[in-house]
C-alpha cells in the first residue's frame, strides 16, 4: 500500500503495514518545509518512504525515521522539461520570427490539394479585415505547397499573418504544437 504526505490523511499503520499490507509512503517533501509531526509519525510507522531528494531524505533521518527504512529515487516530474514547456511559447514565436501579441493558431498538415486549405486562407482573410491579432502556423510540407500555401497567401495579402514553419520533428515539432493557443483540422 501506498500514500502521500500532507494531506492529514495518514491512514494510520502499526509496524509498518495496514492488514497484511505493508506501507510505503511516498514523500515529496522538499527537505526545507516544517514536518508536520502527524505526517512524522506515520513516516516513522512505515515500512519504507521513498523520497525524492537528498535534503528530503536527510531531513526525515534527521527527524528519527530509520534510514534503512528511507529509499530515495529520482524525481517523479522533470521539472526542466515543465520549464521549457512553459518557455516554448517565447522560444518559438522568437525563433519563427512570430509577433509576442498575436493569438497562435496552427495546423499540422500535408500540403495537399484535398485539403481545402483554401478555406482557412479565406477564414485568416476574415479574421484579418476585422482586426483581430491572429497569426497562423503551418506545420508540415508537401508537393502542393507552392499552390495550395504560399501562393494564395501572397494573393490575399497575409503574408504578415501567417508563417509556414515547415517539417518538424522531435523538440522543435513538440514545443511549437505546444505554444500553439488553437489548432484546426
């Protein structure tokens, strides 16, 4: 059986187990954070802890948890790739060359003449003459790009509005789709 911290819900054990179960709590507590003493007691009942620090790991020692009883792994988020999530925004409009104050509208996409992409061009054309701050990216590639992209873009005048990124893959692909604000099909 398995628990978290902090929630005062300590599902109290004796010698480690509830039952025949035995308890393993998991403790994402940071090492620099006051211990509740409730928390404490039931970190001391279990039959391991698992946390995922070293100052985590030092702090409940520290507090009179058995060392043997404290596993410590690797962290459950990567909290770098949150960070550059949340970052991708900046880093593709800066990168593409995108205005900061443009809502980001994106399609991913072969370049094909099925696609109707005609009709997104005269939905930006719309959008464009009443003034709203759209700005749409093209991810993907194909034979027809010339004809169904570049050109009728040029022909509507929303060059200024629109960016064909191209081909992507790996980091690039997934931090562009993810700075996208809405995607159509």
């Amino acid at each position: 059986m398995s628990t978290g911290n902090g929630n005062g819900q300590n599902g109290r054990s004796r010698e480690g187990k509830v039952g025949d179960l035995p308890v393993v709590r998991l403790w994402f507590g940071d090492g620099r954070s006051d211990l509740d003493r409730r928390d404490l007691a039931a970190c001391i009942e279990s039959a391991a802890v698992v946390t995922f620090s070293e100052a985590a790991t030092r702090q409940l020692e520290d507090a009179g948890v058995d060392a043997e009883r404290l596993v410590r792994t690797g962290a459950p988020l990567d909290i770098g790739s949150l960070r550059a999530l949340v970052e991708s925004d900046r880093s593709v409009r800066r990168d593409l060359g995108l205005p900061e104050d443009r809502f980001l509208v994106g399609i991913v996409a072969r370049m094909q003449l099925h696609r109707r992409f005609e009709i997104l061009w005269e939905a930006v054309r719309i959008l464009k003459e009443r003034g709203l701050p759209l700005h749409v990216v093209v991810i993907g590639r194909g034979t027809n790009q010339e004809i169904v992209g570049h050109t009728p873009v040029r022909e509507l005048g929303l060059q200024d509005c629109v960016t064909f990124a191209g081909y992507l893959r790996g980091a690039d692909y997934a931090t562009t789709v993810a700075a996208l604000q809405a995607q159509v099909f």
